[in-house]
C-alpha cells in the first residue's frame, strides 16, 4: 500500500511503521466484524495521504527540469507506436518521470489516479479504501487525469 | 463530429477502459484536430507512464503470509476475552464492598417492610379477638375498688348525719 504512494523505500517503510503504530493504537476502534486487511488498508492509505499533505511539495513538472535521457524517452515514445512495449531502461526512465508527475498532482488525486488508471480498480473499491464517496473518487480522478494530461501537453509542446 | 472535442471523453475514464467505438471517436476527430491530437498523445503517454509505476510498487509489494489475519484476528479475541473478564474483575474489586453493603443494606429493608408487618398483623388480630388485656381488667377492677371505697366513704359520712336526724 505504501509503495502506491512512496517510491522511495525507506519513505515507504516508514508509512508502513506509522500504519502499524497507529493500529496497534486504535486497536480498541477494530470491531472485529469486517476485514482486518480493509481496516489496515484504510488506516495506510490515510498515513500516507497525511505524510503526502504535510509534505506540501508539489512541483511543476517543466521541461526544464527533464533530463536529456528523458526528453528522448519522451520523443521515442510519442514518435514512435503506442503499443511499442518498453525495454528495463525505458522502464526506469518512465518510472522517474511518472513519479514527477505524480508528485505534481494533489495527494488525492494522486491516489485515485493511481488505483483506478494504473491498477485497474473500480470507483467502488477506491471509494471503499479511502471512505470517500463514489463522486468524489470520480472527480479526484477525474481531475488528475485533466491535470496529468495538461502537465505533458505543455512537455509535448515544448519539445515541439 | 469534427467540432465536438474529445477531451472529456479522454479525462472521464482511463484509457484502457474506453470502448472501441469511444477509441473511433476520437481517432476520427484527432485527424482533423490538432490541439485534441495533443491532447490524445498526452493521455496516452499519461496513462503509459501511470501504468509504469504502478506494475513497478506491485513488484515491491509485500504480501503477507495467508494466515496471519487469521492469526491476527485469533489473538485479537483472545485479548478482547481477556481484557473484559480482567474489567470485571477489576471493577469487583473497587466497588465490591459497597456493592455487599447496599445488597445487605436492602436485604435488611426487605425483611423489615414485608415480615415485621406481618407480625404486627397477628397482633392486632389478637387484639380484636380479646377485646380486654389482662391489665385493662386489672385497672378496671381497682376503678371499681376505688369508686367502691368512694361510696362507702361518703355513705359512711353520710350515714352518722342521717341516723342523727
């Protein structure tokens, strides 16, 4: 759970220490009826929601900030057919860059686009996870995905 | 279909989920259209680089062994068990002497309020059934005494005046 927020691993060790803590706090809250994996899950996914909002960084990503190696990753895979499957370095290189533009987006927003667009999840299981309603999983997602567009139109832009 | 832009379309839903004829759509218009076919190279370069790092965190997921909820789950009850016969317990001991002495307390009353009046019934049924205690008879009896030494008294003054006339 924690790796959906936190590529770093130590980052994300540490949102899975704090999740723990704080079951293991709340322990007394678990009414031992439902999922302890679901009530776990709820518990990590608002920890790292919560580091993600104190942490208050969202940079821009611009095209000044890309590296050469990025800007021909970009180039290759706009060039070239979508379907195109990536080698083990391209693969680095999109993870870098998906994780900027990531971090760009609101928390949030981040997550619903995470689940919904990169792990195949429905609107329900996202609602479920975080306890939010069905609308607004829509809308956050919605909105990250129009953010996440516009932010590599601009870089398709430039670079045109 | 040239002047209805497919940006909402491409921002409604993932890209992997839009239906063929969806995909037709905007293929169709992005031909004709250029700011949309920026628009569609970006959701789909979006949606490959989402896809990156999502397959990436799945291979850094840790999946827990498949009985340790069931583990989790058993020591928790076993803990809940404890922890509600350890409040009884405890709970006893704090208030357990003033809880015996209000039980006692109200024991006491009980006993007062429903036998002692029983008792007293009986008594007041004697009581009606003999209307005269041996110490009314007693009294009586000396009232009589007295009401007789009485009249022998004045008749006994009495007497000599009217045997003088």
């Amino acid at each position: 759970m924690a790796h959906r927020f936190f590529r770093d691993r130590s980052q994300a060790e540490d949102a899975a220490q704090e999740t723990f803590l704080k079951a293991f706090a709340q322990m007394k809250s678990f009414a031992g009826l439902g999922s302890m994996e679901g009530w776990l899950t709820r518990i990590a996914t608002n920890t790292c929601l919560n580091i993600l909002r104190a942490a208050k960084r969202r940079p821009e990503l611009v095209t000044s900030d890309l590296g050469d190696n990025e800007t021909e990753w970009l180039e290759r895979v706009s060039d070239s057919s979508r379907a195109q499957p990536l080698d083990a370095e391209q693969k680095v290189i999109a993870v870098d860059l998906a994780e900027r533009l990531l971090e760009s987006l609101q928390p949030e927003d981040r997550l619903a686009l995470t689940m919904i667009d990169g792990e195949g999840a429905s609107v329900n299981e996202v609602a479920e996870v975080t306890g939010w309603s069905e609308s607004k999983v829509k809308v956050r997602a919605f909105r990250a995905r129009k953010k996440a567009r516009a932010a590599l139109e601009k870089l398709l832009g430039h670079r045109g | 279909m040239k002047d209805i832009h497919i940006v909402d379309i491409l921002d409604n839903a993932p890209l992997a989920d839009l239906s063929a004829s969806e995909l037709r759509t905007i293929e169709a218009h992005a031909a004709t259209c250029a700011d949309c076919a920026r628009a569609f190279e970006a959701a789909s370069i979006s949606a490959l680089l989402i896809k990156s790092r999502t397959s990436e965190a799945a291979e850094h997921t840790l999946n827990a062994n498949p009985f340790f909820e069931t583990r989790v789950l058993a020591a928790w009850r076993e803990q809940q068990a404890s922890v509600g016969a350890w409040s009884f317990g405890r709970l006893w001991n704090a208030t357990g002497a003033i809880v015996a002495s209000m039980a006692a307390t109200t024991a006491a009353l009980a006993v007062l309020t429903f036998v002692a009046p029983a008792n007293n019934a009986t008594n007041q049924q004697i009581a009606a059934v003999v209307p005269y205690s041996a110490e009314t008879v007693v009294l009586d009896q000396d009232q009589d005494d007295n009401q007789l030494t009485n009249d022998q008294v004045i008749n006994a003054i009495y007497a000599d005046d009217d045997e003088g006339k």
